[in-house]
C-alpha cells in the first residue's frame, strides 16, 4: 500500500493553521454514499479557493 500525504491548505474556512499535538486518532464517517477519502479532502481543500 502506497500511502500519500496531501494536507489541506491552510485558509479560514477549513483548516485554520493552528499548531497541536494529536494525541488520539479518530475514524469519521462523512455520511456520503458513493464518495471517496480523496473527494472529501479535494472538497475541504478547495474552500480556500472558493
């Protein structure tokens, strides 16, 4: 398994740049049938430019 990594951008809208230490990793569901890791990162990435 190839693993990428591919922060989002930081901007006000969805990643605030703000520096902190994880302590936990936590799985999410998005609740978007038919969607992608890939989708959801390209659609939180793109609020900077939108």
């Amino acid at each position: 398994m190839n693993i990428k990594e591919q922060l989002i951008r930081v901007n006000p809208y969805s990643r605030p740049g703000t520096k902190i230490r994880p302590t936990k990793v936590i799985v999410h569901y998005v609740g978007n049938p038919g969607s992608t890791a890939q989708n959801n990162r390209d659609y939180f990435d793109n609020l900077a430019t939108t």
